[in-house]
C-alpha cells in the first residue's frame, strides 16, 4: 500500500513541476520579478521597457511584430513539453488510473486552452486590431494587443469577446496593449 501511495505521489509532483515549468514560460520575466525579490536574490540585470525606434516601438529589444511571434512560439514549446511529459504518464504501465486519469485532463484543458485563444485571436483581430496572444489559464485570461492606444470601447469589446468564448467573469480578465 506504501508503494501505491508513493507512486501516486511521484506522478502528482511531476504534474505540479509541468504545470509549474509552463507558468514559467509563458510569464516569462514576470514571474522571476515577484519571485526573486522574495527569495532574497537579487535581480539580475535586464534590458526592458518600451522605446521609439526608426523600425517601429520596440518592447526589449525585440520589435512588437517580434514580441507576438516569439510569445507564440514559447507558448507552443512551453505546451509541447508538458503534453510531452502528460503523455508519458497516460502510456506509463506502472501510473496509477487517478495519475493517467489526470494527466489526461490536463492534455484535454490544454487542447481546449489552445482552441480557444486561436478563436479569441481571430476574432480581436476580425475587430480591426493587427496582433493579438491570449494567454487562458484555470481562472485567468491574459490580452496582450498590438495597439498605440486601448480606448474603452476596444477593451469592452475584447472583454466581450472573451467572456463569449471563455465565461470567465470580466475581472479576471487582463487586456494590455504594446
């Protein structure tokens, strides 16, 4: 019995640590801002904010055009990993049914995650804005758009939009424009 609880115990830590190596990855800098600082470690240096650049706004050093396609490519990696490391434990012989059970909610919220942010996409940019990443996580949804300016009637209708696709209530949503 003591090695039944083991395993399950193992599998469950390996979930957390997926879950928590793709929160990393998609916050990126955000993450080690909050963290580092309560760590007692201090922050590395890093090039940051925004600035004006004969090539257009530059967020880092990277173009905004840039930021939307790099977001989305650490997006892909960061879920390939966990549906990766999901999929070892749902064709694992020696995972327990709960561990495989979960691990294969996991694989489907994700798939369905993934679904949903294209769609969102779409339509924010069926609604005249040029680039958008939307970001859903168990009770969140995260806007990044493309924008030199948010007015209130653009950030009502990308709420709408993702309350439509999502049901996540209006405060738990986060629109952010570069």
């Amino acid at each position: 019995m003591k090695k039944f609880k083991s395993k399950q115990i193992l599998v469950l830590g390996l979930v957390a640590l997926v879950l928590i190596a793709g929160y990393v990855r998609w916050t990126g800098d955000d993450f080690l801002d909050d963290f580092l600082p309560a760590a007692g470690i201090d922050e590395p240096d890093r090039v940051s904010g925004i600035s004006s650049d004969e090539g257009g706004i530059t967020v880092g050093t990277a173009t905004t055009t840039a930021y939307f396609a790099e977001t989305r490519q650490r997006k892909d990696i960061a879920r390939s990993e966990a549906i990766e490391l999901l999929n070892t434990i749902i064709n694992n012989n020696s995972s327990t049914p709960e561990a495989r059970s979960t691990a294969q909610t996991q694989v489907t919220n994700i798939a369905r995650n993934i679904e949903r942010e294209a769609i969102i996409e779409s339509l924010i940019r069926a609604r005249g804005i040029e680039e958008a990443v939307v970001f859903i996580d168990e009770t969140n949804v995260s806007v990044v758009v493309k924008s030199d300016e948010l007015d209130s009637s653009t950030v009502a209708q990308i709420q709408d939009i993702v309350i439509g696709q999502t049901g996540v209530r209006a405060e738990r949503i986060r629109i952010s424009s570069i």
